[in-house]
C-alpha cells in the first residue's frame, strides 16, 4: 500500500493505490530545516549593554597596549642608533640591543595579564630613557675631556 505523499505545510495531498486523491491533516506543524530547528530550541543569550561596554573598554584596553608597546619598541629601535661601537666579539652594539629588545618583546608577545603588562612597558620605557641619560652625560664628559 504505497502511497505518494506531497507535505505542504497543514495538509498533505496523499494519492492511494486505486488512484483516489485523499486530503490529509498533517498534525506537525514545524520547520522544514535543521537550521530552523536549531534556531527556534537553542535559547539565545541576550547582549545587554553592560556587555558590549565591557566589550568595548577591554578593546580600547588592548589597542592601548598594543599602542605603547609598538611605540617603545620604535623608542628602542631610534634609540639603539647612537650605539655604533663594537663589543668584544666586534658585534655592533646597536645590532645585540636591537636582537635583545625583540626578544624580550617575543618573550611577552603571549603575556594577557594587564597588570604584567603595564609593569613591562614602565620599565621598558624607564630603561630606554636611563639609557639615553647615560649616553648624553658620557658624551659630554667626552667632549669635556677632549676640551
């Protein structure tokens, strides 16, 4: 007894082996799709504004940081170009600070604590410029000496 069978969506028109049209209810009444099914029992969470606040100020937070510390990376990297005598090994200076400073910046490339992060870039930023300092004050005692 095998019947042909079209769904619309509140009857179904079903055609019986004597090649009678029958008019049948269908008693479901749902979706046609795995994404409709999905859509309508999955409880979808509501953003509310406090989120999207909080959402907002961690992506400020993250540019800022992201800011600053590309900016000292620059401050290093400027700054490393007044050293252009060599160690003991002949290594430019400028080179071995330049490979250090990238990488201690690779080393806190991962690094998502906000406090660590913020601790990093002051002393970063203290040390380039301690380091300036103390170039400025050796060169003029250089020029002094030779005076």
């Amino acid at each position: 007894m095998a019947m042909k069978v079209v769904n619309w969506r509140k009857l179904a028109l079903c055609m019986n082996p004597n090649g009678q049209v029958v008019y049948q209810r269908v008693l479901h009444n749902g979706p046609d799709t795995i994404e409709e099914i999905i859509e309508r029992h999955v409880v979808k969470k509501e953003k509310s504004v406090d989120s999207d606040e909080d959402e907002l100020s961690a992506r400020r937070r993250l540019t800022s940081t992201r800011r600053e510390a590309l900016s000292l990376y620059r401050d290093i990297i400027r700054a490393t170009r007044f050293f252009s005598w060599t160690d003991s090994r002949g290594n430019l200076w400028r080179d071995t600070l330049r490979e250090n400073a990238r990488r201690e910046f690779e080393e806190a490339r991962f690094e998502s604590d906000p406090e660590v992060i913020t601790r990093l870039l002051i002393s970063g930023s203290d040390a380039v410029q301690a380091t300036l300092d103390k170039l400025v004050e050796k060169q003029k005692q250089q020029i002094a000496k030779e005076q």
